[in-house]
C-alpha cells in the first residue's frame, strides 16, 4: 500500500486535520498484472477459480459473455482517475425522486438487500480517486438516501438505500420510483450476497427489475466469505432463476469481493462499455 497526503481542508470554522488515504495495491490494473498469471487470472476474472470445480455438462460460456482483455480493462480504468477535466466527485443526496438531478449522462445504480455491500463495491470502483468519499458500515440501513457521483461527464453512479432493513418504505419511496422513471438509467445493478445466496427479499427485488423492463445485471458480492462449494452452489442457483424467470437480465452474474478487489476490474470495463464511455477492442462478447 501507499499513502496519498491530501491537501488539508482549510474552510473558515471547519477542523483543521491531515488526510491520509491509502490505495490499495490491487484497486490499479498496474500493480494486478504483476501478480502470478493464476492469480491474476482469478482475481480480475473470479470466475476462473470456480472452474474447475463445475460439472463438464455445464455450459462455460454463459459465465464469460462478458470477457473484456486487459487491455480493455486498462482502457476503462483511465475513467477511476480523476483529473481537473475528469473530475470524480460525491454531487448530490436524494431522499426523494424529485429531489434528484436531472442529469444528461448515462448512469447507473446499485440496488440490494441492506448490508449486502453496495457502498462498499462503490468505494472499491472509486478506490483510485480516495478522497471521494463513500460511506461503509457493519450496521444495516446506513445509507439511508439516493446518493449521486458523478464520473466526469462520462457517467453518473447511483449508491442506493438497502431494503430489508427500513423497506418497504425506502424501497417504494425512493427505489421502485427511480427504477420506474430515471430516464437516462442504462443499467441497474441489483447485488445478491454471494455468500448466503438468493433470499425472498432479493426475488421481489429481481421482479421489480423484471416490471420496469430497464436491462439490469445481477452481480454476487462478498465471495471471499464462503467456501467455494457453497458460493459455486449459489452461483449456480442464481443462474437458474436469471435463465427461467428473467427477460431483462444480462445472463451472467458477476462475481466480487470489495475487500480482496475480485472482479472490480472487469465491473469496471462493463460499467465503462454499457455506459458508451469506451469501446471494446473485442467486440464478440459484449454486456
Ligand atoms: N468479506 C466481505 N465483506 C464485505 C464485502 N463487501 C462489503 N462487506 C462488508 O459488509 C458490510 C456492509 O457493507 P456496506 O457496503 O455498507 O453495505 P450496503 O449494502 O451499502 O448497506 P446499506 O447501506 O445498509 O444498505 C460492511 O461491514 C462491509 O465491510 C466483501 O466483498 N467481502
Ligand atoms: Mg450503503
């Protein structure tokens, strides 16, 4: 790890302390490929490592449709650096729909049980540009409103209030209307926690995306918690209810873990890709 000293915030009455943020080694591409191939492999495409342990009659290629090189990957890592003509930064809360801005740029949104990982996936996706700020918590229903960061002018980032917790009210109040109406949302990711696997909460959420008909992407967090068996397991069965009861789901879930960067990179390009921020070198397997 290395340590970014940030200039000291010297507003009139504000606190006057040092701010120390760390990159982590893994959050650039640069410091991955120097990796082990197979670790490497397994970490920008987790997939890679639950191989081995899946039945031959099962169909690989539903799990890697989306197989970007890395050269594509370093291509849409170039958008997690900010710069004075690409700044990253935290822009607005929303309690309600019509306190969001309207917003020109593509955007997407991140939706999921309360505690299932939503603002920690966001901190790791922004974890090159440390100093925007994404609030994580042990305790569920911390993020408790819609909060917007904008990625340049390229697109905007959606952190969204968790249901289970304090739902239905936040999930009818602030979720199911923004999905029903967010004109320039492009795509909805709605994460299942990898290593407990589908719950009936997750079920009506994936209905409410199936209703609004917006093309969403099912994405497993916290795979480094469990066994490989189980989290195959739960793969599997997510897989099956994405292939029977879907219609707007991309077929292939994708796999992470905030704490270890699994999967971070390729999420990166596929935000990058369906947002039209870059274009893929290889374009037979596309999101
Ligand atoms: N092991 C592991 N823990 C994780 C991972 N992602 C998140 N966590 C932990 O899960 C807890 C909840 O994370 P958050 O990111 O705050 O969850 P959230 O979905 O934003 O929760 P709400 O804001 O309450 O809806 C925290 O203690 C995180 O450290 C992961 O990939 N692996
Ligand atoms: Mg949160």
């Amino acid at each position: 790890m290395f340590c970014l000293q940030l200039p000291l915030l010297l507003q009139p009455g504000a606190p006057v302390h040092l701010v120390c943020r760390h990159i982590h080694k893994l959050a650039s591409l640069r410091k991955v490929t120097s990796l082990p191939p197979r670790k490497m492999q397994s970490l920008l495409y987790p997939f890679s490592g639950l191989e081995a342990y899946l039945d031959r009659s099962v169909d690989r290629m539903q799990f890697q449709l989306f197989h970007p090189s890395v050269e594509d990957m370093m291509e849409a890592e170039k958008l997690f650096y900010s710069s004075p003509s690409h700044r990253i930064d935290y822009y607005i809360s929303a309690e309600r729909l019509d306190h969001a801005p309207a917003l020109k740029q593509p955007e997407v949104c991140f939706i999921g049980r309360s505690n299932v990982g939503k603002s920690s996936l966001i901190k790791a996706l922004f974890s090159l540009t440390p100093e925007v700020e994404v609030r994580v918590s042990k305790t569920p229903g911390h993020t408790k409103k819609m909060n917007f960061f904008r990625v340049g002018k390229a697109f905007t980032l959606v952190d969204m209030p968790g249901y289970g917790h304090r739902a239905p009210k936040d999930f009818v109040e602030m979720v199911e209307p923004y999905l029903y109406t967010r004109k320039n949302l492009v795509r909805t990711f709605l994460l299942v926690d990898g290593s407990v696997g589908l719950q009936k909460a997750d079920l009506i959420a994936l209905e409410m995306c199936e209703e609004t008909r917006c093309p969403y992407v099912m994405v497993m967090t916290k795979i480094d918690k469990c066994a490989q068996g189980a989290l195959l397991t739960n793969l599997l069965n997510l897989q099956d209810v994405v292939k029977t009861q879907t219609t707007s789901c991309f077929p292939q879930p994708l796999l992470i873990s905030s704490v270890h960067y699994w999967g971070i990179h390729l999420l990166r390009c596929f935000i990058a890709h369906v947002t039209g921020s870059i274009r893929l070198k290889d374009t037979t397997k596309s999101g």
